[in-house]
C-alpha cells in the first residue's frame, strides 16, 4: 500500500472515532442558538470553513476526512474477502 494511502486510511480512522463530537460541534442547533443571541458561534465558522473549503478543494473532505468513506471502505474491504 502507497504511503498516501495508508495516511488517508490512518486520518479516515481517526476521524470515524472523533465524528460524535465533531457531529454534535456542527449541530444547526448551536448555530441558530448563537444567531437568536446576535453571536458567531464556532459550529458556524466551522460549517463556513468546510463549505468554502469545498469549493476549492473539490471533494478532498469526502476522500480525506469524511467519517462515512470509514465505513465505506471498511464494507468494500469486507466484500472483497471471499466466503469459504
């Protein structure tokens, strides 16, 4: 396996263990609730952040970052082990 890859795969892991906090940190809850006090909260920079992020990157949070391509490429490595 390329280094590259084993890097992504490595960050992929990480960030499937982190993705409950980091879920409950993006919430559209936090950043209506910081909006109806007149505040930036730090859930709504965060969202900012990875929006414009994305369209300059492409799909590099999806490939890179993304807690749902964890569970994806733990599905297809699973798929390609044949059942004896």
């Amino acid at each position: 396996m390329k280094n590259r890859q084993k890097i992504r795969k490595g960050l992929i892991l990480v960030t499937f263990f982190l993705f409950p906090a980091v879920y409950y940190y993006l919430s559209p809850v936090l950043i209506i609730q910081a909006a109806s006090e007149g505040k930036i909260g730090g859930s709504f920079i965060a969202f900012i952040l990875l929006f414009i992020s994305s369209l300059f990157l492409g799909r590099a949070y999806c490939w890179w970052i993304c807690p749902a391509a964890g569970c994806m490429e733990a599905m297809f490595a699973a798929r390609d082990k044949k059942v004896t």
